[in-house]
C-alpha cells in the first residue's frame, strides 16, 4: 500500500484473541471457480509466517483443510476462515466457493466480512457472476480492492486485464479502478513468455524483486521509469479525485509535486470508504520461496487500506418480539449480539458455529441465548433457547486454536451449540436479541429422495434436519401432495455435496427418484353416475344405492357436496356416508390416480334397505357412483403453473424467451431494470421447469436469476396428458 521501504518480516503468523476492533480486519475473497483463491489464501499464510516453506501447517495438512469433499471434488464447497497476523494486525481471511451453486456460502463470507478481495484470472477475464457479486457489494458500499492472479499463465495480460477491470467494475468512472503496481518480467523463456519476477510500485517509484523468493527493494533503472509514468499520472489523477482536500487536484494541474505521504493517505481514505477500487497482481511463490508476488502489497493493502469493523455498521437488530433496538456499532463492553455465519458437524466434536461478533464479547462455558427466525418456509422452526457456549477457537487447517475470548468485530468457532443454525443471533440470556437475516438465494432445483433402506429409513428425518441447519440455502419440503421428500437445491453440485454429507457425515443412504408435481383431475363437462352395491350372502347383507350428477367448477372450487334427495330415498343418516364415499373416491383420482377437484356433486336419488344398509355401504356406492359418472365424460388433467421471473442481462433476452416458449410458456411481458438487464415474466407449467434452475445457468452462462411462485392450475394439452397417464399406467 504504502511501498514500505524493507519486506516485512512476517509475524508469528498464529492469529490470537484480538484486543481491540482497530486491531482486526475481515476480508472475504470473491470470484469465479478456478480464479485461484485458496491458492491466494495459502500464499498469503505462508507469507504471514502462518505456514511453512511448503505450505503446510503443523499437523501436516495446508490452512485450507477443512472438508474431505473438497478434496475429493477439486473445488471449494464451503466458507472457510483463515486467521493470520501481519504487522500487530488480525486479519480474517474468508475463502468463498466460486462455483455458483455455493452462492449461499458467499453470502455468509459476505455477512461475516468488512471488505473484498476480488480475485480474477488473468488468462480468464471476468465472468457474469463474479460481476453481479461487485454490484451486491456496490449497493452496500462496501470496499473493494481487485487481484490479478494466473500470472504466470502464457496467455496473461496484465495491462489488458486492468483495463477490463476498469470498463467492468468502475462503470460511470473507470478512473476509480487503477493498478498500484505493475508486473516486472523476467527473461523471455525460448516459448516467448517472460514470466513475472516481481511488482513496481507507481506511487514509490521502486521495483519489488521476488525472483530470490524473498522480496528485494531495489531503485528502477532510467529506462524503466518512462514505462510507468502515463500509468503513474493516472493513479494520482484518480487518488487526487477521491481526495478530501478539494485543492489538491488545482495544485497537482499547477504543476506541484504532491508529497508522498500525503497521496498515500488519500488513496487509504479512499479505499476504506469504498470509493477507490485497487488493482493488485499475484503469483504463487515459486519452489521453496517464503512469498509469493504481490502478497506483502496486498497484505499492507488490507491492514492499511482496508476499514477496520469500527467503521462498518452493524445490521438491524430488534428484541426477539419485533421491537427496534439500537446499539452502539462495534463496541466490545456492548450487550452481546453475534450472528452464526455457518454452521458445520465434526464427527469429533459435534456441531461447530462460525460466529461474527457484532456487540459485545464472547466467552466459553457462558450461556447465551440462541434466536432463530424467518425461515420456517425452509425447513428450519423459529426457535428461542439459551445454551451453554462450549470452546471458542479459531480454524487453521484441520487444527481448532484456543481463544480466550473473542470481542465485536472478531470472528471464532464455537463448539457444542447443539440448537444453533446458520443465520442464527447470539445474545446475553438476560437480554435476547435478534439481527436482521441476511438475503440468501431461493433454491430452486428438486431433489427428491427416499431412504435405501429400512435402516436409512430410522435416520433419515434427524440427518434431514441436520443438514438443512447448516445450509440455509437449502430447503426441505414433505410434499403432501405427491408423498415425496424433496431436498430444494441451488443446482446439481449443490445436491451431489447433500447426497455426499447425508452419507459420509450422518450415515444415511438415500436414493434419488423422479421429482413429481402436484397434478389433478376434474370433469371436462356435465354427468351423471348410479352407485349400486348390494350383495346377499347368507347372514347380513349390504345394500345402498345412490345416484348423483357431476358438474365442472370454476378453477381454486375444491369440491362441492349438495344434497337433493326428495321424500327419504336416502335415509337422512346415510347422507354423510355417501359424500364420505365420493370425496374418498376424489382424493384418489378417477382417471390417472390424481385428486378430483372443482367439481359440485349432487345426490338426486337412491334407495336403501331397512335391515343391510350401513355406513359402509353407502360410502361404496358413493365411490362406484363417482368412479361411473367419470367412465361416461372426458377427464382433464390439471397441471400446476408457475409464474416465473427472469432477470437476465440484454444480450440473452431472445434466447430466455424462446426457452420459455419451448416450455410451454407463455410470456407476460418484460421491463427495462437498468444495468443492461431485463425482466422477463412468464407463466410456465411446472412440469417444464424442474430443471430451469440448471439449464437456465448454461443459457445464461450464470448471470441470469428467476424466481417462481405457484400460480394455479389449468388443464393439461391431450397429447401430453396422455402420455402421463401412459406413464402412469407404465408405473
């Protein structure tokens, strides 16, 4: 940040309980799958001193261990926290899975953290969602510095990336988004790639040699300087217009020399404010280097450039009943209030929270009062509980690191939190409170399940309930309807990590089956039908007869029973037997085993005996009266219809709303959001979106969102009713 004149020497590296807020920085890492975040993490630990020369931690593992299913599928699935100390600083390094079905994970790293760190490719440019997260941010102000990764790649380009950068990220104002170093190249290898050795700092005017694995500071030659000077202007331009002192721009254009110092303030305002958006450059050190290019720019850069949580405002926060509660931002003598950012089980130790300290301090074997609410609609019961706080520690690698306490705006992991859930509030027991939730994406992929077995029958329910506590994101449905278990996921890698912890964490074996939506029948038109059950056997017999009329209603009717029976052919006390015996009959199905709905049933007429009719017998005659009535008259299949809306950039407008027609959809109408997106709405049968959430991803190469809410149901085409009864006479 400030080119310091000597490398830093690295601290302890061992992240302790933090003192004071000033004193701790929370930094998240945002981008796409692939654009070298945890390898950014691990460069900057090793950099801290946190590990060694060859990355690892004392227990062997690398800081980022955590989850044996990330190691199995190649890619971060979850929020890890990563603690290192530089310069008497605390940072809390947040590692965020790029992959778009773990956005809930990002959310979290969001929540938990002050500032971003957007990590990009140099050899892969910036992708649609990495550039959606930006405007998250940017419509929060929070700040934001940019790294250039992939360095090392022959197709990287650093000064074209940059620009990229600027016309992505800096919208009305380019010049908010410039580079604080450029690449210094080595020799140029016989492919005609000349790899980066190390950084030259435009502000200092000094050149960082890595090549040695240790950062050398060296003065730049004559010939070197005129290659930063147009860059060089244009940094100080940009910190300049960011600046508090409205003089400074004049005198800078008068031709005077703007001290050092003072630049370097500015730019730190101006970066803390979320104002002026960094751009640095990282590679990974080479073999038995202590660090990796760029790594002690971006280190100053955070404990520097970066805002401390003093200086964020805390969310919303009420009493557990609904009433406002202001509080003091960040205070660590404050009445308590944490948040749960992620919940995880560890087989030995059980349930661990990641805690976000917002107010106040927290300490083990205290107890706390555990709120959770506004997700009921996601499997998870509003509950209120005070419970015993077990250890508090902090991650590293596989290792969990004693704390003594940890104060507002640090983060810990918290064990034995037997009832708490992610998106969970921590209170003093004498004083709950509840925070604000945090937005988490609608999970919009089913993933109906059902156990393997007998035994994975017993433990299915408890593994269920356990994996949705942890993930949000995630919501379980016990559909009524169709009698299926449905896992809602944010899209296929989502469901596979589901189907990998219900296994590998809970011991419980499930099978994944055809997702079914809720279809119904109903009469296409007027008709009539005569039950008649009467049998004699010896003994006592049954006998009922019953003839009723069936007529269509309007849609959203249910079923409507009248009585029209004249001068007791049916008795009076055989009546509610009879609509027992239809309605039976309606729930299940006349035509393809699916509810009848929106009809009116009139009985007109029957008889009975005085000896064998019953209950029974007139509940029969009820049902094989319905079940004649529906033989003699066309049946429609009803299908549920969705009203789904599509917020998806320009450019991919045509090609949504030919999907949508390809789905039997039909389009309501699109508006202009701004942005260059547009919303598309349309109602689309539900049948025909089971997989939208995938396939819309790939049509959209991820930028697009949709959101779909129930809308009614209407009938099915003939063609495609008939080959659902096909199929449902196949089954």
């Amino acid at each position: 940040m400030g080119d310091k004149a000597n490398a830093h020497p690295g601290a302890a590296g061992r992240a302790t309980a933090a003192d004071h807020p000033a004193s701790v920085r929370n930094v998240v890492l945002v981008g796409h799958s692939g654009s070298g975040k945890t390898t950014l993490v691990e460069a900057l630990a090793l950099t801290a001193g946190a590990v060694n020369r060859a990355g690892r931690v004392e227990d062997g593992g690398t800081v980022s261990d955590y989850d044996e299913i990330e190691h199995r599928q190649q890619r971060s699935v979850q929020l890890s926290l990563v603690p290192v100390d530089w310069d008497g600083i605390k940072i809390n390094l947040l590692d965020t899975p790029g992959y778009a079905d773990f956005v809930g994970e990002l959310r979290a790293g969001l929540r938990a953290a002050d500032a971003a760190l957007f990590v990009v490719s140099a050899s892969d440019g910036v992708d649609g969602s990495t550039r959606m997260v930006w405007e998250e941010c940017a419509a929060v102000g929070m700040p934001r510095a940019i790294v250039v990764t992939h360095l090392e790649s022959a197709r990287a380009d650093f000064e074209e990336m940059t620009r990229v950068c600027a016309e992505v990220f800096g919208g009305d104002d380019p010049d908010a988004v410039l580079p604080l170093y450029l690449p210094l190249h080595g020799p140029q290898a016989p492919d005609g790639h000349a790899p980066v050795t190390g950084l030259i700092g435009l502000l200092s005017q000094k050149l960082f040699d890595y090549s040695t694995g240790e950062r050398k500071e060296s003065e730049p030659g004559e010939d070197q300087l005129p290659l930063i000077e147009e860059a060089r202007n244009r940094l100080i331009e940009g910190i300049i217009a960011e600046s508090e002192d409205e003089t400074l721009m004049d005198r800078y254009l008068g031709g005077e020399q703007i001290d050092f110092k003072t630049l370097v303030e500015d730019l730190e305002r101006a970066v803390a404010r979320g104002t002026f958006f960094p751009v640095l450059a990282a590679a990974p050190a080479a073999d038995g280097a202590r660090q990796g290019i760029g790594t002690v720019e971006l280190l100053e850069l955070v404990t520097r450039g970066f805002p401390t949580p003093l200086e964020r405002e805390a969310p919303g926060v009420t009493t557990v009943d609904g009433k406002p509660r202001g509080l003091k931002s960040c205070d660590p003598n404050g009445p308590l209030v944490a948040e749960v950012v992620k919940t995880s089980s560890d087989p030995y130790v059980g349930r661990v929270s990641l805690v976000r300290v917002f107010s106040g301090t927290l300490r083990p074997d205290e107890t706390v009062h555990v709120s959770g609410h506004g997700l009921a609609d996601r499997g998870h019961e509003d509950h209120d509980v005070d419970e015993r706080v077990g250890a508090l520690s902090a991650p590293f690698g596989k290792q969990q690191r004693v704390l003594t306490h940890c104060i507002a705006g640090d983060l810990a992991c918290v064990a034995k939190l037997n009832r708490a859930e992610t998106g969970d509030t921590l209170s003093a027991k004498d004083d709950p409170l509840l925070m604000e939730p945090w937005q988490m994406p609608d999970p919009l992929l089913p993933l109906a399940i059902q156990a393997h077995s007998k035994a994975d029958e017993d433990k299915l329910s408890q593994g269920l309930s356990r994996l949705v506590a942890e993930d949000p994101t995630m919501r379980l449905e016990q559909n009524q309807q169709t009698h299926q278990v449905v896992l809602w996921c944010l899209g296929e890698a989502h469901a596979d990590v589901a189907l990998e912890r219900l296994r590998s964490r809970y011991g419980v074996q499930v099978d994944v089956v055809p997702h079914k939506v809720s279809l119904r029948e109903t009469f296409a038109a007027r008709s009539s039908g005569r039950g008649r059950h009467v049998k004699q056997s010896g003994g006592h017999g049954q006998y009922a007869i019953c003839e009723i009329e069936v007529e269509p209603l309007p849609g959203g009717s249910g079923i409507e029973f009248v009585d029209k029976v004249v001068g007791g052919a049916v008795p009076r006390q055989f009546i509610p037997s009879v609509e027992k015996g239809v309605r039976a009959q309606a729930a299940k199905g006349v035509a393809a085993g699916y509810p009848l709905v929106d009809v009116r049933i009139t009985l007109l007429d029957g008889k009975a005996h005085s000896v064998d009719s019953s209950d029974a017998a007139f509940q029969t005659a009820g049902a094989l009266a319905l079940r004649e009535a529906a033989a003699d008259v066309k049946i429609h299949l009803l299908e549920p219809v969705a009203e789904v809306s599509v917020l998806v950039g320009d450019e991919y407008v045509g090609a949504v709303m030919s999907d949508l027609s390809g789905r039997r959809g039909r389009v309501l109408g699109t508006e202009q959001t701004g942005g260059g997106r547009t919303l598309v709405r349309a109602e689309v049968p539900e049948i025909e979106i089971g997989r939208y959430a995938v396939d819309l991803r790939s049509l959209s190469h991820g930028t697009a969102r949709f959101h779909r809410v129930y809308a009614r149901h209407e009938p099915m085409p003939p063609q495609v009713a008939e080959r659902v009864r096909q199929q449902a006479q196949d089954g």
